[in-house]
C-alpha cells in the first residue's frame, strides 16, 4: 500500500509496551515491596505475639510452681520431687503445652529436669549460663526456637526462664520451661496472613489503581498526539496526505532520488463533482471522494505517495516510474473510476481526468507537479474521461491561458467586452423578429479572440458569472430601444445555474430596466441537462414563471434526449448550423434529419429555428419543411448594438404599409 493510510488510530503493540514497561516496572517493583514488606510484617508479629504469651506462660507456670510446691529449698538442695510435686508436674505437662521442665538452683546448676514425663534426678555440677543471668537479674528471658525438634514433633517452640524465690521473696533458683507454640504460632500467621493478604488489595486500591489511571491517561494523551500528529498529515476525509505534506513529501522525494531515477507525477480530478454535490448532496460527494481516494491508493505501490491537494484534486507520485507503468496507472484508475459508485441508495457513474508527466533528474517538484497540472487542463479540454501526458506544447498553451485570463480580467474591470447583435428572421417575410447577442473579446492589439477559447477559461477562473450578467444586463439596455415586437435572445452557460439566484437576478434586471419578460429569450444548452438536476429543472421554471421563453440551443450537437424537451417544455429549439454544412455533403440524409427535427419541434409546440443558413438554396428547402425563424449571414452578420437601430428603422421603412 501506499504512504497514505488513514490517520492512525493505534500504535503497534511492541512500540506501546515499550513505552509503557519504565511505569509498568515501577508498579511491579513497588507492589512486590509491599508484598514482601508485609510478609515481613506478619513474620515479626507473629514472633512478638509468640514471645508475649511464652512470657505469659512461663510466669504462670513459675508461680505456679511455687504455690504448688511450697518452700523448693530441699527440691533445690536434692533434686528428688515429692510424690505430690511430682503429680502436680505429671498433671500440668499433660493438660498443657509445656513438653519439658527443668529446675535450677540459686548458683544456676540443674536440679531437675523432666522430659515428656520422665525425671532425671542426675545432679549436674555445670553452671547454666542462661540460668546464672536470670537468677542474678531477676528478670525473665525468653528464646524462640524456629527450628523442629530431633524427632520432628515440634515446629516451633519457646524456651523460657523464670526467677523464683522463697516464701521470704530471696532468689532461691530459676525454672526452665519448653513450650510448644506451634499450634499459637499457626493460628497467629493465618490471621496475620490473612490480614497481609487484604492489606495488599488495600494497597493496590490506594496505590496500583490510580497508578494504571495515570498510566492510561497517559496512554490516551500519547494516542491523542498520535492522532493530531496524523491529522497534521493526513487529510482528514479520504486519510490520503493532506495538500502541505504531499507538496513537502514530494520534494523530499525529489531531492533525494538516486541519480538518473525519474518520478512520475500524476495530477487529476473529477469529472464534472460540483454536478455531483449538487444533485445528490455533500455528504455523498464526500463519500465519492472517499471511494476515489481508495481506488487511487490501491492502483500504487507500497512507498508512492497519494495526496489531496483540494476539493476533488488529487497528486500521486511514483518514484523510480517509467512511461510505461504510468500509463498503466492511468487505464487503471480511469477504468474504475467509470465504474457506477452507490452510496446509501443512490447510485452514479462518473470519471476522473488525468494529467501525468515523467520527470527527470532536471525537474523539481514544483515544475513537475506544473506538467501534470497543465496535461490535466488539456485533458479536460479534450473532452474528460481521460489521461495526457505531458508535451512541450502546453507550456504554450499554458502562457496563452494566462494571458487569456489576464484580459478576462482586465475587460472586466474596463467593460471592455462588446456584445454583437445577430438577426433572427421570419420564414416568410424574411422581417427581423429579434436578435442574439453575442459576445465578443480582442486582445489589446486588437486580435479577436473568439467564445470558444475564452469562454471555457472563464469558466474555469470564476469569472463567467460576471461576465454572463454583464452581457445580459447591456442586451437588455440595447434592445429596450427596439420596437415592442422585436425580441433579444442571450445565451446562459452552465457555470451561472452553479448559483442558486438565476431567476432572481433576471427578475431583478428586468424590473430595474422595465423590460417586459415576454421579450427576453434565454438560450441553454444541452450540456446543462445532464443529469436530471434538480436546481436546474426549479430555476428553468422559475424563469418560464416571469414569462422568459427559454430555448435550446445547438440541438443535435450535444446529448440530445427526447426526455429533456418534455421534462423542460421548451419555447424554442434551435438547431445547430452543422446540419446546413453538412447538406453540402449528403443533402438528402441531412435534410431527413432537419425535416424530423422540425416535425419533432411542432410536435412539442416549439418555435423552430435553424441557424448557419447561408444560401437561398437552404432557404428553400427550409420554407418547404416549414422552418419558422432563419439565422445565418444570409439575413445579417452580427452586427454593433448602435447598428441594431438603423437596421429596423430601414426593415420597418422596406415594410409595405397597409391602407
């Protein structure tokens, strides 16, 4: 594909990730410190609230011995228990927790020492040392072994050492006790676990959850300048490149291209899109050019450049191109682009004009992109529906263009155009009924430059509105000089029904000159009708609604259809003078032409006029098929609106008077 997909809406999932793995880590990092910052909570908890109650226990178990045993002085001295010392040690290690039992006398040697229930009664001569600090510092210590006992039955258990004394409150020696604390210590880390597995998620509420927020609006701010980025390149409706990087794009291409590298360069736009628009709305006129966007970028190659350049023109450009695979690009794209388009129920078949030129290494991108623009001119010129390459000779053209243009302008703001006035006669009496005007432009120098070449370029630059009112506008001045019978027939372009106010402007003319609306002929031409336009169709009748005739004029020149004259219900048809030159070469196929046409016309009830008649030969044959009004050179050239005067006064002079 092509360098103009449409603006990006998602990134590659290694390009996001990348981004995102610096955040992304950094919430990982911070919620395993909190995982393992609370595993070392509840390791330190449970270590305290096992030290607490070993402390608790051993102090129970310390006052305990002493109540039960009273004065431990001979228990100190002999080691032996009692009977009755003994059941109470038998009684306590079997309902308790406490595994083991020792007894220390006041110089911290063992005394006593029980073991699962068994005595040992061995006097030891070795000091205790843990003992020895207990019995001198009177306090207690406590020690918590993590490690299973030999024969594995413990997992976790406490020694604790206690101070006693006699029935006088004097340090008389210290008990040893073994306490299992397993079963505590497994009940304090499940409900110290617990809590450390809700601190977490109350963690991760607090701290991971507006940390992905701020992550995902990150993202959404990244996406967002993605988007703005595309859309300052791409064009937004079609997603080819906009006008400014296409023209950039292009020169890059040109200034880095390897020697002796051409690039083709294709300019066109569509055939006839404001019709388009017109008749069938925006909105499909902006999904046809979408349609026309996709066709181009499926008719190049992945790298070549596609890009709207404005309204319904297109730039593409092929690097490393040659003759012969731009003109296949071309036949391509005219191809589909011929192809009917529908869009929500509305179907059409248009076409595209194309202008293409290959450029060499001697080209920059601004006078190759000028080729492919004036090929395009040209290929409009000659009809549409088509694609020109460039030739040396439209530069010439090009410079008559603009000096055509030029004038244009220069006789608009002067006034320098002069209308002509041609006769348009009856058939029998040969009396003038009325005129066409015409209008007509020389060059400074005073060369004529006739409507067939400047009236198209008028059309192009916008200019034909002005000059068309302003033809009417001198018509009417001049023929309200006239006799009241005598009419002024003007010619209407296409291009002035592109504005919506025909009627009104007329209408407006006609009551600021009071000219009466029965005398104004207006004359279309086929070309206007294409398409059943429904503007047309409404301004046509607005206008027959003032009491204009309007007339058809050039019939048979153009894409004449049976339909238009019944649809429009025209005053007038008037048919072209190629049929009075072609009787020159095949009479009597032209005259079963001119005789249908006219029968057709009466038919219809229309007023038919023949134009170009030119001998009283065609005069002849004319007034036997029952031609009703002649024009030609036979009956008047055109002629100055001052000698529009005299020529009536000398007809009405010739005109025999009645008694």
């Amino acid at each position: 594909m092509p360098n103009t997909t449409a603006p990006p809406e998602e990134e590659s999932l290694f390009t996001s990730l990348k981004r995102c793995a610096l955040p992304a880590v950094f919430v990982c990092g911070m919620t395993a410190a909190i995982v393992f910052g609370v595993h070392d909570m509840v390791q330190r908890a449970v270590d305290a609230s096992v030290r607490a109650k070993a402390d608790r226990d051993a102090r129970h178990w310390a006052s305990h011995v002493q109540e039960g045993f009273g004065d431990p002085a001979t228990l100190l001295q002999t080691g032996l228990l009692s009977p009755a010392q003994q059941d109470l040690i038998d009684i306590a290690i079997s309902h308790g927790n406490v595994f083991s039992f020792v007894l220390f006398d006041s110089d911290g040697r063992l005394v006593y020492s029980s073991d699962y229930g068994v005595s040992n009664t061995r006097a030891e001569q070795v000091e205790h040392p843990v003992a020895s600090s207990v019995i001198r510092s009177q306090e207690p210590q406590i020690d918590i072994i993590k490690r299973p006992r030999v024969d594995g039955s413990h997992n976790l258990f406490v020694h604790a050492f206690t101070p006693i004394g006699d029935q006088n409150g004097q340090p008389r020696g210290a008990i040893g006790l073994y306490i299992d604390k397993s079963a505590d210590a497994a009940l304090y880390t499940k409900f110290m676990y617990l809590i450390g597995v809700v601190l977490p998620l109350i963690c991760a509420l607090l701290y991971a959850l507006p940390a992905l927020a701020f992550i995902m609006k990150r993202e959404q701010a990244f996406a967002r300048t993605r988007r703005v980025a595309a859309l300052s390149r791409h064009d937004h409706l079609t997603g080819a490149l906009n006008r400014q990087t296409m023209s950039r794009e292009c020169q890059a291409r040109f200034a880095k291209r390897p020697a002796g590298q051409s690039i083709g360069v294709f300019f066109l736009d569509v055939d006839n899109f404001k019709t388009i628009n017109d008749e069938n709305g925006h909105a499909f006129g902006d999904a046809y050019l979408n349609h026309l966007a996709s066709i181009l970028m499926g008719s190049v190659r992945e790298g070549d450049l596609v890009g709207r350049m404005g309204g319904d023109e297109f730039v593409i450009a092929l690097p490393n191109a040659t003759i012969n695979v731009m003109e296949a690009v071309s036949h391509a794209i005219l191809d589909k682009a011929r192809e009917p388009f529908e869009h929500k129920g509305r179907t059409i078949q248009s076409s595209v004009s194309i202008g293409y030129h290959l450029a060499d290494t001697s080209m920059t991108a601004p006078e190759a992109l000028q080729a492919a623009d004036l090929a395009l001119y040209h290929a409009k010129a000659t009809g549409r529906n088509t694609a020109v390459a460039y030739f040396p000779a439209l530069d010439t053209q090009k410079i008559r263009r603009k000096k055509i243009e030029m004038r244009l302008r220069d006789a608009l703001e002067r006034s320098e155009f002069e209308i002509a006035f041609q006769p348009i006669t009856s058939s029998f009496e040969g009396k003038i009924l009325g005129f066409e005007a015409l209008v007509r432009l020389s060059f400074e120098d005073g060369t004529p430059l006739g409507p067939d070449e400047f009236i198209p370029i008028a059309e192009d630059c916008g200019l034909v509105q002005r000059i068309g009112e302003h033809v009417l506008t001198h018509a009417v001045e001049t023929a309200k000089g006239w006799p009241e019978d005598v009419f002024v027939s003007v010619n209407l372009s296409p291009s002035q029904f592109d504005r919506a106010d025909v009627a009104q402007m007329v209408e407006r003319l006609l009551i600021r000159l009071d000219f009466p609306a029965h005398r104004l002929e207006l004359e279309v031409t086929e070309g206007l009708l294409l398409g059943n336009k429904e503007h047309v169709s409404d301004q046509l009748a607005q206008l027959k609604r003032l009491g204009v005739r309007i007339a058809m004029d050039d019939f048979g020149t153009g894409y004449s259809s049976l339909g238009y004259l019944w649809k429009y219900e025209f005053d007038k048809l008037k048919i072209d003078k190629i049929f009075m030159e072609g009787l020159d070469f095949d009479k009597d196929r032209y005259r079963e032409v001119i005789e249908t046409i006219i029968v057709l016309g009466h038919k219809m009830g229309m007023t038919v006029v023949v134009e170009g008649v030119e001998t009283a030969g065609q005069v002849e044959m004319l007034s036997e098929l029952e031609c009703d009004q002649y024009q030609g050179f036979l009956f008047g050239r055109p002629m100055s609106a001052a000698e529009t005067g005299p020529a009536l006064a000398k007809q009405q002079r010739d005109t025999p008077q009645s008694a």
